[in-house]
C-alpha cells in the first residue's frame, strides 16, 4: 500500500480497512517479533530462586525440543535431518550458551525478573547478530527468538497475556498480530491496531470486527515511522493510518467520528422493528461471535439469535487443552445468555490462521495450513477433542436451543461419523445421568469449499441444515489466500463461480427442506444483502454491529424485485458486471 508525504506534518498510509471506526490515540509499537513480557524487580534474598526458576525453565524447553527431535525422524530422510540440525542448534542455545548465561547474568547483576532478563538478553543477541556480514549468520536471528519465545512461555506457565499492560487509549502498531492476540485486545483499552501484514478477510480482521475495535491491515511501510507515543488515527472504514497529524487533519476525523456516532444511534431505532422485506418476507438475523463477552452487543443489535459461535477461544492462548467442565461452563454461559433464543455452535476449527499453542507439538507444521489438518479433519484425527466437545454441547443443550455446526464438512461419510459419535456420547451421558435437552441438537454442515457446494444435494439430505462460509468458500474458489495482503485485493465473493455455488448450495437446501444461511462476512455487508435473498437465503448471521444496517436494507427491500435482479445477475459471466448491475439495484431504492 502507498505512503502519502504530501504534508511534511503527517504522513498517512493506505491499507485494508478492516473493521470500521475512527480512533486517535497515542502509538504503541510492538517490535517485530519481540515477545511482550511482564517486567518487575527482584529482591535480593529471591534471586538464587529466579534464576532456579530460570534453570527450570530451560530445562523444560530440551524436554521439548528432544520431543520434536523424536517426531523429526518420521520425516523424509532430507527434511529429517535439516530440521535435526535446526534442533541441535536450539538444543544449544538453552544449554549452557551465551544465551542461557546472559539470562542469569541479568538475574543476579540487575534484580529484574526471567521474564524480562530473558526478553533484554534475546534483543542484545539480535542486535549483535544484525551488524554480522554474514547473511546467514544474520539471519538465525529467527532462531534466537524462537528459542527466547519457548523459554518466555515455559516462565510463564499461565495463559498467553499479551498487550495485558497497555496504556488506556493506545494504538497498537505492529508488522503482524495473529487472532489469537487480537483475541486477547480489550476494546476498553485499545481504540485501534494497524499491521503491516494480513488481509481483510483473514480472521485476525473477524476478529477485530467481533469485538469492534477500528482496524487497518496491509499497510507497507507503516513500522518505519512512528514512535511510542506519537499521535495516530486508524480509519478502519477507509483503510487510512495518519502519523502525526495536522489540527485540521484531527478536527476533520474526530468530526467523523462524531458523525458515525449519530447514524449508530439512530439504527437502534431498528432494534424492535421486525426482519421483514416491504413486501412481508421474513428474514431471520443471527450473529456471529467469538467470545461469550459478546452476548450482550448481539442482544443488543436485536439478534434473533447466534447463527455462529466460533469455540476455537477456549484452545487459544494457552498450554494446556481445555476439558468438558471448561467447554460446558463456556457453552452454557452463551446459550443461557441467549434467554432462550437458538444458539449454533461450531466445534473446533483450529488450524489455518487460528493455531493453539497446546497442539503445536503433536503434528507436523503443514506447508500449506488451510489446505492441511484442521476443522473435522482435525477431530477425525484427535476424535478425543471431539469427543471432549459433543459432551459439553449436549450438557450445555439442557439450558436452551442449542445446534451443532460442522466446519469444512467435504463429503457425507464425515457427517455420518460425526452424527454417529453424537449418538455415543449422549448414550455415555445418559448412563452417567447427565442432563441434556430432550432431543439430540440439531447437526448442520457449513459449505466452504467447492466440493461441498457442488455436492450439496447429499450433504443436505444427511444434515438437518446447511450454512455458507462465504469467506473459505471464496478463498478456495479463486485459490486465493485472504489473509495474505499481496492478493487480498484479488478476493471477490462477487466472482460468478463463488455465486453459482451459494446458488446451487441455497437451492439444494430448498429441495431437502432445511434451513440455509450465509455466515461468512458478506452476510454483514448491506451491499449483498439483496443478492443473496434474491437467491432464496432468508437466514443471515452477522458480527452484531452489522445487524441493525442489514436490518435496515431488508425492510427497503422487495423480494420479488430482488428475485428478478438476482437472476440477471447470475446470468452474467463477469464479476465487474456483476458489481455494476448489483450497485446500480442498491442504488435504486
């Protein structure tokens, strides 16, 4: 993305806008791969104590690196022994290096803690290491980091807190944030973020959008400028970073703010008025969320319900697996909170761009992740993790309407395996005298990748409903990576291959005589909305911050005229067609 130096006052940057709203606070730059760490003094009669805690620590991390080793030999002979050499060197580095010596050192010279010893010793060595000629030598700066990254968890042994200490009001500035630390941002703290990597359908912007935090992604050039503290605004509606800005810069967006702050207001107003078309059809609104904290904007925006409960939460962030009475309590929180209103959770889909740190040394790192061993591919593997989860979803079923949603479901035989092991655990349930809803939930199929849509007539007629994951459906339609910002700008829900396979997925569902939905992101873009209820979708599940201004275009809409469009539409053959004939419907009413 460009850099604007037109003002010599501010420089302003363009990326993706990823979840709108303005913020203006100070910056805070999180230096490429530098692990955030707690940072406290140590009292003198505690130091042998630290550094013992230190040696512990290191000596956990060979126990796990001489683990990885061992799975390292069930490699091709090549990969094999290039990752061995990788290991050895790790190996290394916690056992007696410069590294580990620099750490007590630090210890005992400076009082501070392991944490922070550790952390000051691994950007020293980095330092060092960037002033080398030697370019490979340059380059193990990754190793260090790592190595420092495993002996920062292992000190730690709590769940991941990044960004746990950050200053009211900042602007997080950083080359990446995965979803799992966008997890961790708390709204109240921070107004914004703006990375130099990630696209603007990757799930780090989802998860941006779920707790409404104002986002811009892929934005080059963006760490070379600002400092700590320097002044920012992130236009998360316009895809605009401003470092240093003007007074008329800052008078002009907070003038936008404000506005933005009058048309919410005045789409609350919506919140009782019914999901209806002019002409009387009614469309059911859901909301997706991530984390229960969010059960109160989703009633808030007047959600009929959760179309989307994403559980991967519960595994992030954290060393350990959670068990049932973990996932239960979890689950039954949001269906209870719902009062009543139908609940639709996903079980795991960890893999791709939503990793936990608890699995990472059962499996090999997939060349290709999103194409690897995830979502049912992962249950069918570990069917334990299942299995754990079926058992908190149907003990969670006892306190309201609750369904179960399949992610990345390719053929029938995974959703006859799953229905089946649902059977068995609610039988093992049942013998121990575990409450559960009287009848089994509900067991739906997302379709996210072609072969799912082409094959919907089966898939419905063995699910009890189906769900478009518009967001992978579209990724692996046009093989193109949404997180990855060098051709984010190439993803286009409006290709007409990804339409005819929403269309033949909505049709397949009308002829089984189930529901159908649309969860991925453009069920929240009032842009779509016409489209995709000319198609024969009557169910939508959004971030709730969508609802209210999706609400508002369904009530302008008629359906049949809707119909009419959508079918001239599929007629065509052209996605620049397609757009024009679809903001030329919009703009009409």
């Amino acid at each position: 993305m460009k850099t604007d130096l037109s003002d010599p006052k501010e420089l302003r940057f363009s990326g993706l806008g990823v979840s709108s709203g303005i913020a203006i606070g100070p910056a805070y730059v999180i230096e490429t791969g530098a692990t955030q760490v707690p940072e406290y003094q140590v009292a003198a009669d505690a130091v042998d104590a630290e550094c013992q805690r230190f040696a512990d620590a290191a000596a956990k991390a060979r126990r796990q690196i001489k683990k990885l080793k061992a799975k390292a030999l069930l490699l091709p002979e090549a990969a094999a022994e290039e990752v061995g050499f990788l290991l050895d060197a790790h190996m290394a580095m916690v056992s007696g290096s410069r590294l580990t010596r620099g750490v007590e050192r630090r210890i005992r010279e400076e009082l501070i803690n392991a944490e922070a010893a550790t952390q000051a010793e691994i950007t020293e060595i980095a330092h060092s290491f960037q002033g080398m000629a030697d370019a490979y030598l340059a380059a193990r700066i990754a190793d260090v980091r790592e190595v420092g990254a495993r002996l920062i968890r292992n000190l730690t042994e709590r769940e991941y807190q990044a960004f746990s200490m950050l200053p009211q009001g900042v602007i997080i500035i950083a080359e990446e944030l995965s979803p799992a630390e966008t997890a961790l941002l708390d709204p109240s703290v921070v107004a914004g973020f703006a990375s130099v990597q990630g696209g603007a359908e990757g799930h780090t912007a989802i998860m941006a959008r779920s707790l409404g935090i104002p986002a811009v992604l892929g934005v080059h050039g963006l760490l070379r400028t600002p400092r700590n503290g320097d002044l920012v605004i992130v236009d998360g509606g316009r895809g605009k970073v401003i470092v240093g800005p003007t007074e008329e810069t800052l008078a002009e967006y907070r003038a936008h703010r404000d506005t933005l702050e009058q048309e919410r207001e005045k789409l609350k107003g919506l919140r009782r008025l019914p999901s209806v078309t002019s002409d009387g059809t009614p469309v059911a609104l859901y909301a997706n969320i991530e984390l229960p904290r969010e059960i109160a904007a989703a009633l808030e925006a007047g959600a009929g319900g959760i179309g989307l409960f994403r559980t991967e939460f519960m595994f992030m962030n954290r060393d350990t697996l959670p068990d049932e009475d973990e996932q239960y309590e979890a689950l039954r929180t949001v269906v209870e909170g719902m009062e009543g209103r139908t609940v639709t959770a996903r079980t795991l889909d960890l893999g791709s761009d939503k990793l936990a740190e608890a699995l990472d040394n059962r499996f090999n790192q997939s060349d290709n992740p999103a194409l690897g061993l995830r979502a049912v591919r992962l249950s069918q593997r570990e069917p334990k993790l299942l299995e754990t989860q079926l058992a908190a979803m149907l003990r969670a079923s006892a306190h309201g309407p609750l369904r179960i949603l399949l992610p990345l479901i390719t053929t029938v035989s995974e959703v006859r395996w799953v229905r089946n092991m649902v059977a068995t655990v609610a039988k093992r349930l049942k013998r121990r005298g575990v409450k559960m809803a009287e009848t089994l939930p509900l067991l739906g199929v997302m379709i996210e990748v072609p072969g799912a849509a082409l094959t919907a007539d089966a898939l419905a007629a063995c699910s009890d409903f189906l769900a478009i994951g518009t967001n992978d459906l579209t990724q692996y339609t046009l093989a193109i990576d949404r997180g990855d910002d060098q051709v984010a700008h190439l993803y286009d829900p409006l290709h007409p291959a990804v339409l005819r396979l929403i269309q033949f997925t909505a049709q397949a569902a009308l002829r089984a005589r189930i529901p159908v939905s649309v969860c991925g992101e453009i069920a929240g873009d009032p842009r779509f909305t016409a489209l995709l209820v000319g198609l024969g979708i009557h169910e939508f599940s959004m971030n709730p911050s969508k609802l209210p201004v999706v609400k508002r275009r369904i009530r302008s809409l008629d359906l049949r005229s809707a119909s009419r469009r959508a079918q001239t539409i599929m007629d065509q053959s052209d996605s620049a067609r397609i757009a024009e004939l679809l903001d030329e419907f919009n703009a009409a009413d």
